[in-house]
C-alpha cells in the first residue's frame, strides 16, 4: 500500500524522536526534544537540503545546509547520503562531507568528522554502515568504510577501513575486534553509546610486560636464594600479543607517515 508524503514525513518524524528519547537519557518531552534539540534540527534542515540536490538545485540547497550550519553549528553537504535512525548527540562541531553515505541507526557525538582527503573528486568521504557509534572529538577521513556495529572512540583518528562489531582507539586509529563475532542483529539497531570504556591496546601490552618482569624477578630471587622458584601463573602467556601490538603500532606509524 502506497504511503503519501504526508504519511511518510510524520512517520521520519515519529522515528527521529523515537530515536533521540532512545539514546539521550536527558530527553524529556517530544516539544523539548522539537524545539531545543540542535542535532534534530541538522538532520531534518539537510533532508530539505538533500532533495534539492539531487534535482540539482545545487546553490539554494547549500544555502540551506549553511543556514542550518549557523543555527546549529552542524556542518552537513547537502550530498551526503544519511540513513533513518540516525542521531546526532550534542553536534556542536560536527561535519559531514559531501561523498559520506551513513547507514540506518548511526549515532555520532559533538566535534566529530566524517571528512576527505585530497583534491580528487568522486567518492572521498567515508562510508558509515548500521549500528555505527562515533565518540566525540573523533575524525574519520577519507573513502574508507566503518563496518556494522563498531564504535570509534572520543578523540580517534581513523584512517584505514574498520571491521564490523570492533571498536577504535588511538591516533591513528587501531581496531580491536570484539571477541571475533559477527554484529548481533539484535543489538545492531540499539547500538551501544557506552563509547569512553574502550581498549587500550598499549596499556594492556605494557601490563603484560610488568607482569612478565616481574615473574623473572621472583625467579631470579629464587635461585640466588637456593629454593625452587615460584610456580607460574596459569594465566596464558601474552607474550604474543605484545609482538603483534609492537607491529601494529610500527604499521600504523608507518602509513601515517
């Protein structure tokens, strides 16, 4: 059964709302959320934008995307391509290029950037899929792809494709995959905001190597005392790990060279 635009905007509408109650403990009201909600204001000011893009009425809709630039102090290209359920939180900040394509349920925080590199033209920008979560402060840049279900964490800087249901740190940017599973679909379109409690993947290196220094000591005690050394921990040797945390890092120092 067909659907008429009237139909079709109060239901986006309803969605947006739905969504913004969701994932911001601070929503009240639907007229609070209507009324003082900047991140609202962006995404339905740049669906005007949008369509008169893509009918080529290309001044008037950027036009409009730098009015809404100046009421909300979100910056988002009348070509970019966003999906339903997407949430911006806060958003001062916030800019979105021309060539990025974000998925349904996507939810990023104040200063990110989902920007380009290059003079180029064509596609330059990200592409942002499902259940994607962007911490503030975070850059993604270039025509790379954020898999389903990640989380990028506040302050990253991403410069190469993310895997699907991992999470980022650093600068630049490592993933971590999250115990190797596919995204849930069940979680997917309720993504996980919690984006401050992420791995560390030099901290949990360094922990193993204190842990490792200080086996040898105990050791080493032992000996020169005569006795026989103290067992071992049963924990499994994370020796490995380091080694490949090193490489990571060498790499990633590398191509941001």
């Amino acid at each position: 059964m067909a659907t008429g635009p009237v139909s079709r905007f109060t239901s986006a509408l309803r969605r947006d709302l739905d969504v913004a109650r969701e994932r911001d403990p601070a929503a009240r009201s639907d007229a609070e959320m209507v009324l003082t909600y900047p991140g609202l204001h962006a995404i339905w000011l740049h669906r005007a934008a949008h369509g008169m893009e893509q009918r080529k009425w290309h001044l008037p809709a950027r036009m409009v995307s730098q009015f809404s630039r100046f009421l909300t102090g979100i910056e988002i290209h009348p070509g970019a391509t966003i999906g339903p359920g997407f949430f911006i939180d806060h958003g001062m900040g916030v800019v979105i290029g021309e060539t990025t394509e974000i998925g349904e349920d996507v939810t990023i925080y104040q200063g990110v950037t989902l920007g380009g590199t290059g003079k180029h033209g064509g596609k330059r920008h990200p592409t942002v899929r499902d259940g994607v979560t962007v911490g503030a402060g975070a850059s993604v840049l270039g025509p790379l792809e954020v898999g389903e279900g990640a989380k990028i964490g506040a302050g990253s800087i991403v410069v190469k494709d993310v895997p699907a249901n991992s999470t980022v740190v650093g600068n630049p940017g490592k993933p971590v995959i999250v115990d190797g599973q596919r995204v849930d679909p069940q979680t997917l379109h309720h993504p996980d905001l919690d984006h401050t409690r992420l791995p560390d993947p030099v901290a949990e290196a360094l922990d193993c190597l204190i842990g490792r220094v200080e086996e040898l000591e105990a050791e080493l005690a032992a000996l020169r005392a005569g006795v026989p050394p103290p067992p071992k921990s049963d924990e499994a040797d994370c020796s490995d790990g380091v080694r490949d945390r090193i490489r990571e890092a060498r790499a990633a120092a590398s191509d941001a060279a």
